[in-house]
C-alpha cells in the first residue's frame, strides 16, 4: 500500500484523486482583519485539483468571524466544541453532530469563547482571491439559544445524535411522546452491502448544489469500483478502511482526507474487522438517475454482448 499525500492525476492528465494525511495537516490564521482566533486549513479545493468543491478544517477559539455572504454555498460538521452560529439574524449554539447548509447569499457570522473544530464544505468551488465573500458587519449582537432539530421552523440545521444509523433502532416504531425528529424521511437510513449512509445535508435544508453525509461500514463491508458524475469527498472519523483509486490502495485512518475527482474509479474496502465511519460530502449534487457507474455491471454487459454475438457462429 503506499502513502503518497499530495493530488494524483488521471491518464488525460485531469485530477484524479487527492490523498491528505492527519499528519500533513497544518492549520493556519484565516481571514485577518475580520475575525479572531480563526484557524483553518483547505483540504480541497481549485488550487489543489478540484474544480467543483472546497473542503476545509476550521479552528475557532475563545474569537469570532465577522457577519458575511458568500456567492456560493457552503455547509459545516461540528467535530469539537459547541461554537455559536448567527445565521440570518438567529443565534444558535452548536455541538457535536450538528450540521447545516448556509444557502447562497445568507448572513452567517460565528462566536466561540472555547475551542471549536469543524469541516466546512463549499459548492461551486470558491474563488482563490476571495472576491465571492462579502463582509456586513460585526457579529450579531443577540442571544443564542440551543439547536432544536424538531422545531419546525428549522430551514437549514439539523443534529446527529448516538443512535440515528443504528437499524436496529430504525425498526422498532417511534412512540407518539419520543424526544426526537419525528420518524420520516428526513431521519431515514439507507443501507446494503453492509453500508449505512446517512444524509445530512441536502436539498431538505435547502442545500442546492452539493450533499453531505455519513457512511458507515460494518465488518467486510466494501463498495465495489465505480466512479461518479461527480466530485466527492472523504474525512475519516473512526476505524480504518482501504480504498482504491485507479489502481492505487491506501488505508485511510480518523483524520485522513481523500477526494476523488469526476471519471476517477475507486472502490473501499473494509479489511481490518472492525466499523468504519466517514463524513462524505459530493458537488454538484448527484444526479436523480445514473450518479454511480459500476465497473462490474458494464464488465457484465460486455460479457452478454461478447455471448450474443457468438451465437450461431461455427
């Protein structure tokens, strides 16, 4: 298995894949002048291959980041802490497990008096001198109040909790006084080939233009290799899994990044016995129909049409 960080490019030359190491990763000042213990580093994005995304590890501590708009639109994962979000005039404190898409133009300012971690996604690709960020004024001055994800006046946020991929759990039937999202699509898991994925951020938050979720793998689970229509993202939270990207195996661990571009064909692969998680994120948003291309089933299809047309050939 090899190791190499950096990004890798397909034969025709485009940007295949790009492999970033928990070690390799170095956190940097972020926006000076408009905010204060700011921190960040880009995992993904136009300067580093990609063409539609950018993924970023973001530090918050004991500061704040100005109120602003963004000509693209972006989403976050609270990994650590409990920072303070003030989306369109609204305080709301965070934790771990909450999520959220920040639509195309919203006010959105952050405050955090300890030390917040979090990935922020980021469709279409952000511009690398800036000019799609706009800045409105200072942060919000108005009380921030707990996230509540049943409340029904919640457009764009959205908390995972211990519990919510388990399928056990799922199919049990939900008591009328559960404290708890009540039972529906939006709190569905889809499931096969012992994989669970579970969607966080999409059009139901009013994210447009990009997905993000979580993946689990249960013991030997693995997806065969395809590719997308589409560019996606990977940030390791908990075990170990083996994926391949054009031919090329690594084993990724809590804290390593991977990124594949469109037409790169990879494949994970569960080896080590144990549960794997990931928080994947994918831009443009998938296509209704054909958002995988599975390289077993073409195979398969050129095998029936090879069958065919030998038949009555003597």
């Amino acid at each position: 298995m090899t190791g190499d960080t950096g990004t890798h490019e397909l034969a025709d030359g485009r940007p295949g894949y790009r492999l970033v190491h928990r070690q390799d990763i170095e956190l940097s000042d972020a926006l000076p002048g408009r905010s204060s213990g700011l921190r960040s580093c880009r995992l993904v994005g136009g300067e580093l291959g990609s063409t539609h995304m950018a993924l970023t590890l973001v530090a918050l501590v004991d500061g704040h980041v100005d109120e602003h708009v963004h000509s693209y639109e972006t989403s976050f994962y609270v990994l650590e802490g409990e920072p303070l979000l003030y989306l369109e005039g609204c305080g709301v404190k965070l934790e771990p497990g909450a999520c959220g898409a920040i639509p195309v133009g919203a006010p959105h300012a952050f405050r955090c008096s300890d030390r917040s971690l979090w990935i922020e996604m980021a469709a279409p690709r952000p511009r690398t001198n800036g000019s799609d960020t706009f800045f409105v004024g200072p942060v919000p001055d108005v009380e921030a109040i707990p996230l509540d994800a049943r409340d029904p006046r919640n457009r764009n946020l959205f908390l995972l909790t211990d519990g919510e991929m388990d399928l056990g759990r799922l199919q049990r039937g939900q008591a009328m006084g559960a404290p708890t999202v009540s039972g529906s699509m939006a709190t569905a898991v889809l499931a096969y080939s012992g994989i669970a994925v579970k969607m966080l951020v999409d059009q139901r938050l009013d994210a447009q233009l990009h997905t993000m979720f979580m993946v689990d793998y249960q013991p030997g689970a693995c997806a065969n290799p395809h590719d997308h229509p589409f560019e996606e993202s990977y940030y390791m939270l908990e075990g170990e899994v083996d994926v391949v990207a054009n031919g090329d195996r690594y084993t990724l661990r809590p804290g390593d990044v991977f990124w594949t571009g469109v037409g790169c064909v990879h494949a994970f692969y569960e080896t080590q016995g144990g549960r794997v998680r990931w928080l994947e994120t994918s831009a443009p948003a998938p296509p209704p129909r054909h958002s995988y291309r599975h390289e077993r089933d073409w195979a398969y299809l050129a095998e029936r049409l090879a069958s065919d047309a030998g038949v009555g050939v003597t």
